[in-house]
C-alpha cells in the first residue's frame, strides 16, 4: 500500500494550496455577503489549469483523475474557499460528458469547463421525489427531431453562474424509470428559476426550476441514444461523492487548524493556554482524527475510481462522503466551541461555515441515504423501502 502521493500530486496540491491563501476565506465571506460570486478564484484555477485537471489533455484539461480534481476542492476548503461548483461542474458534469457524452459534445463543452470559461450544473433533485430518484416527474417527450423538457427541480445549486444544467429526467414512453440526460441551456424559453433563501454563508445559490415545455435540439440529449442514460447518471455519482467529501475534509482542516491556533495562543488562567486545557484539546484532537480517518477513505476510493474499479469506489466514496461529512460538522462545531465568543464572529472565520457543513451532512446525498447503501450493499440487508 502506497500513502504517497506522486511528485506531481505533491506539486498540485502545494500550487492550489497557495492559490486558496491567497483569496481565503475573508474574500470567501465577503463575495457571500455581498451576493457576489467568487469569480476571479474560479478564473485564475481555470487559467492555472486546476479546474479541468480530470479533463483529458485532448480537450484542455490536464489528464489528470478524480484524486487530481479531490485535491484541488480540499485544498481550496483548507484555505477556506469551499467551492461547491467544483463538484457540479468539473466533477459530475465533465466526468458525465467525457465518459457518455457524443464527441461533438465533448469538443463543445469540455474545453470552456476545463479552463473556467463555462460553467455547467447539475440538476436531479425535485420537490415531489427528493432522496428517491426513481420518482423522477421530469419527463422528456419527443417533438419530432426535438425533445420538450417538462417538470420541476429544486435546490439546484449554481444556475445563475452556469451556462447549462444537465438536467436528468426521464422519457415518457417508458413504464418504469429510464433516465436520460438533457445539456440545457440556462436561457432556454420555457425554463424559469427562482433562487431559494438558504442559511448558509455561501458565493453559490441554490435555485428552483420549472421547465415547461423546454424545447431542446436532438444532440441535448447526452449520448444522442436513450441507453447512455442510466450509465451515464451513474457515472457522476462516485466523482460527486469522493469531491464532496475531500471539500468536506479540507473544511474540517481549515477548522481545526484556526481554533488550534487560537488555543495554543489564548490565555485567560495565567500564563497557560486554554489548548493546554485537555477540556479544549481533546474535542479538537478527536476532531483531527476523524478528519484525518475521511481523508485516508478519500483517497482510497479517488484512487480505486481512477483504477477504473467502479463498484469499489462505490462502497468507498460513499464511506468517505459520510465519514467527511460528519467530520467536517464535528470539526466546525468543535472549533466553534474552542474559540467561545470569537467563534461566533464573522472576523475569526469559523462560524461562517456552520450551514456550510451542517448541508454537508445532507446533500448532495444524506448520510441516511448512504446508510442504506451500506446496509444493503455490504452489510447484505434487505431494503426497507
Ligand atoms: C446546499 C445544497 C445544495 C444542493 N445542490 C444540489 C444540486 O446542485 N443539484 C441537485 O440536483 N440537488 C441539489 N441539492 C439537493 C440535495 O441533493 C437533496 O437535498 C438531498 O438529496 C436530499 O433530498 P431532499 O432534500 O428532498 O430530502 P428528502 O428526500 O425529503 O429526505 C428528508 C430526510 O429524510 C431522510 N430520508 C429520506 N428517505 C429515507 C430513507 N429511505 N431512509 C432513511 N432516511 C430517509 C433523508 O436522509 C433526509 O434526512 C442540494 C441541497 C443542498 C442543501
């Protein structure tokens, strides 16, 4: 077993490092309060090739995998700049484009997600179906060479920044389930969004969609071929687990490592610190700890997903983005706890992420959900549902 990373993972993760300090989590804050996005963190990642470094070399990415694009979102959180869009875009988008898409497709959109220029969200969850996909009402019907797009999503995150969502429905002359996979435009007559209030401190939005009657060309259709669909919905789903969780992880970094400075430091029993206090220390030490157990499963499962060993990194994305989710949570609050009143302020930076990693421990799938598949794919139990 190998815990090293390549000299070039190495020098990666150093670079995104010192991009993520220098914009860090006060212009993070700042962009959120002031209902900006955090666009020139997203140019200058997209110039410096961070961004698509899982896009293949062909289409101005880096050839890089899903450990490369894992090292980019936890060195960013680390910094204090947890970019969500990287999931959607670079992560789930590209990865369903490059691996499902048509090559039109890919010469068409690969390019702009690689390098920043586009944007492209994700869009599956609805308000009537919510965990369970298999009540997907977003129906596709055929209009001669067209598809028209019908049916509502909800907490979408990043509309306002993206040029297209994928949006996943299902076609309307099946019985049962079959997915299919729409490249939409953000503009498209027939597709409204409104934006969803969210206690979160956050650059990106999350929206509500309606789509009636959304007119789309016959190559919106991802993979031009109602088969890619099913394949095709499955493969965002190990990048978007393992992205999510190593955001997650780098969150928790970023936590522990600001409350730590602030106990070693902080004195109000003479000339001890309160980190001296085992009362103050240890919650911070366990934090560390099961930040630390999420970051080995991370890239466990990144580097089995690179493999191209898919049901594996199914069972480890899944751990991971659990095992992430509930550090990230622990290690915020924890720091929140260790830094008392100036935990709570906007100036020490910790508070601020409180809804960030508390949504973390719901989407983009819940840590029940990721029980269930657990439960039933390794522990063996029966559905209960
Ligand atoms: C900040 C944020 C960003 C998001 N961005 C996107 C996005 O970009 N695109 C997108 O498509 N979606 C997005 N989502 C949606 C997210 O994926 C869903 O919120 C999530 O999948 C849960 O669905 P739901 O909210 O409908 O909860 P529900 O399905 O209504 O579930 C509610 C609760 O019940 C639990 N539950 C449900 N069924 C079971 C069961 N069988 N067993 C045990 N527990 C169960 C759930 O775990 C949850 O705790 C986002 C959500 C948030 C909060």
């Amino acid at each position: 077993m190998n815990v090293d990373l390549t000299e070039e993972q190495d020098q990666l993760r150093d670079a995104v490092r010192a991009l993520g300090r220098k914009y860090g989590h006060d212009y993070f804050v700042r962009k959120a309060k002031a209902g900006e996005h955090t666009t020139e963190l997203w140019h200058e990642a997209g110039r410096l090739g961070y961004l698509g470094v899982n896009i293949p070399t062909e289409y101005g990415g880096g050839g890089g995998g899903i450990t490369e694009l894992a090292l980019v979102c936890e060195e960013l959180a680390a910094a204090g700049c947890p970019l969500l869009l990287l999931v959607v875009s670079p992560a789930i988008a590209a990865t369903v484009i490059n691996k499902h898409g048509t090559e039109e497709q890919r010469k068409r959109h690969l390019p702009g997600l690689a390098d920043g220029s586009q944007k492209i969200v994700f869009a599956i969850t609805e308000p009537d179906a919510g965990s369970n996909f298999h009540r997907l009402g977003t129906v596709a019907r055929r209009d001669g060479d067209d598809w028209l797009l019908t049916g509502r999503k909800v907490y979408i995150s990043g509309v306002d920044e993206a040029g297209h969502i994928l949006v996943v429905a299902r076609t309307e002359d099946t019985g049962k389930l079959k997915p299919a996979l729409f490249i939409v435009p953000t503009d498209a007559p027939g597709l409204e969004k409104s934006r969803l209030e969210m206690e979160i401190v956050s650059p990106e939005n999350q929206f509500l969609l309606y789509l009636d009657d959304v007119r789309l060309p016959a190559d919106a259709l991802v993979g031009q071929s109602l088969d890619a669909g099913l394949p095709a919905l499955f493969a965002g789903l190990n990048p978007e687990r393992i992205t999510v969780a190593a955001m997650s992880a780098g969150t928790g970094r970023y936590a522990i490592e600001k409350a730590s400075a602030y106990t070693a430091t902080r004195k109000v029993w003479g000339g001890r610190s309160i980190g001296s206090h085992q009362g103050v220390a240890h919650p911070l030490a366990h934090a560390a700890v099961q930040v630390e157990l999420a970051r080995l499963m991370i890239y466990k499962a990144a580097t089995l997903y690179d493999a191209g060993r898919d049901l594996e990194a199914g069972v480890s994305g899944n751990m991971a983005k659990y095992a992430a989710g509930e550090a990230a949570a622990l290690a915020v609050d924890t720091a929140v706890q260790a830094l008392g009143g100036a935990g709570m302020t906007t100036e020490y930076g910790v508070a601020t992420l409180l809804g960030a990693v508390r949504a973390g421990r719901i989407a983009p799938v819940s840590r029940e959900m990721i029980l269930n598949f657990v439960a039933q794919h390794v522990l063996h139990q029966d559905k209960s549902y």
